[in-house]
C-alpha cells in the first residue's frame, strides 16, 4: 500500500511539473526535495564559481608574468647600454673645497641626480653646511652639528646648474663632492 501512495505522489508531482522532486519524494520522505534542490543549487554555483581549480588557474596566471619579467630583463641585458657618450662627459671628478670659519663658497656645477657631500670640521661650535642654487635659494642642509664633526650626506640635485655652499663654522673645515 505504502507503493501505491509513493506511486501517486510520483504522479501529482509529474502533473504539477515537478519530475525531479517526484523522483525523491517517494523514496526518501516528505518534503526532502527542497533539500535536495537547495544541495545541488550549491553545488552548481561551487562549480561555476571556479571551485578548487580557480587555485591552480591563480598558480599559472602569477607564473606567467614573473616568466615574462625574467625574460625582459634578459633581453635588456643583452642589448648595449643606451648612454650616450655626451652623458659620461658631464659627469663631474669628486672635487675638494677646504676653509675655515664662516664663508660662502664660489659657485660649482653639480648635474641633476644623487651627489654625495662627504664634511670634516675641526671646531667647537656650530658647524652648519646648506646648499644654494645660483639665486641663492635653499635646497637642503648637509649638517648641522656642534663640534668636530666628520660624515656624509646623499641629496637629490633636482636639476643641472650652479650652486653654492653657505657654511657657518669656527674652525677648518673640508667638503668633498661626488
């Protein structure tokens, strides 16, 4: 009899156009169709969404461009450097300005990049190094110190021109510009 009733459900589900809930509503129990579509509607969208492969596909994807990198980077090593000879030209020998006491120095060139002022001060008192464009305008300071003082400094020069050093000291000093 239980065959009978699970052969009728099967029947008005069919007819309400619902074959797929009829299938399990006679063999399972009431009401596990929803279930089951809810199960296999997360299962589609798992799948559609990429589920475990979209790892493996990431994997590739990050591979590749570090292989086209490494292979731009090999062929900008194998080509000759493109400077030209009228660049080397400009860049300037270290040179050396010694003093003492308080002073502005004559006027140098420096080319726009990294230069290096390397300072000794042989005092007591402030020791203090800014350096100017030709209008006299800040750019930086090298040091500002009391004292003997022996050190270095990197600056950005923001472009190529005349500059000068205004320096306030008590006692012999040296710059050595790279």
């Amino acid at each position: 009899m239980n065959e009978e009733k699970s052969e009728e459900r099967k029947d008005v589900n069919v007819k309400h156009g619902n074959p797929f809930t009829a299938a399990f509503k006679g063999t399972i129990g009431k009401g596990c169709g929803c279930v089951t579509l809810i199960l296999l509607a997360i299962i589609f969208f798992a799948v559609m969404a990429g589920g475990g492969d979209k790892k493996k596909e990431d994997a590739v994807t990050q591979q590749q461009p570090a292989k086209i990198k490494e292979e731009a980077v090999e062929e900008v090593a194998d080509q000759e450097p493109a400077v030209e000879e009228t660049e080397l030209e400009e860049k300037k020998e270290p040179f050396k300005i010694n003093g003492v006491g308080q002073q502005a120095t004559e006027k140098f060139t420096l080319n726009k990049g990294l230069a290096v002022f390397k300072m000794t001060h042989n005092g007591s008192s402030n020791f203090s190094v800014k350096l100017l464009d030709e209008q006299g305008d800040y750019i930086d300071l090298l040091v500002n110190e009391i004292g003997s003082f022996e050190g270095s400094k990197a600056v950005k020069i923001p472009q190529n021109g005349i500059y000068l050093l205004d320096i306030q000291a008590d006692g012999s000093w040296t710059i050595i510009i790279e």
